[in-house]
C-alpha cells in the first residue's frame, strides 16, 4: 500500500475557488478510483492544504496520475496554486 501527502500553498483570495475544485476532484477520485482507499483535502493552522491520499498499489498510484479527472484538474489547480506542490510518497506499513 502506498501513501501520498501532497502540500500546496494557494495565491491569497483564490482558497474558496481551490476548495471547490479540490473538493470536485476528491469526489471524482472517490467515485472512480477503485484502488484508491482515501482522498481528502485537509487545511494546516498556517493554511497551507494538503491533499491524504492511500492507495492500494504503485499501479493504482499510477491510475490515478493518469485519470482524465486528474487531466482536467491540473491546469486548474496550476492557475490558483502559489508555486509546484510538495509531494511526499511513503510505504504503508503493516495491516
């Protein structure tokens, strides 16, 4: 099982319009990723976002770079995003 934490920082003013695709594209993945076991949007106290991913495997980690809900979302985010996100991907261990 693979993890993902993805940190983006959004230009000032434009959070309300990041939530709402963010929030778009956590109900796409859901409804159409089947090996992918959680996806949420999440706010620090310093208010950068972040994105708690899970998924089953490395293909499934694949599958969801490659959805076309994931295409259509990237221009998007770029647009209101203040810089590349960091990503972090990690081994889930155990059950």
């Amino acid at each position: 099982m693979k993890a993902i934490i993805a940190k983006a920082k959004v230009q000032e003013g434009k959070e309300a319009e990041f939530e709402k695709v963010a929030l778009e594209l956590a109900r796409q993945v859901e409804a159409n990723e089947p090996g992918n076991k959680l996806y949420k949007l999440c706010r620090s106290a310093d208010g950068d976002y972040l994105f708690i991913e899970l998924y089953d495997s490395n293909e499934a980690m694949a599958e969801h770079g490659a959805a076309p809900h994931m295409k259509e979302a990237g221009p998007k985010f770029f647009s209101l995003m203040a810089g590349r996100p960091e990503i972090t991907v990690l081994d889930v261990l155990g059950d």
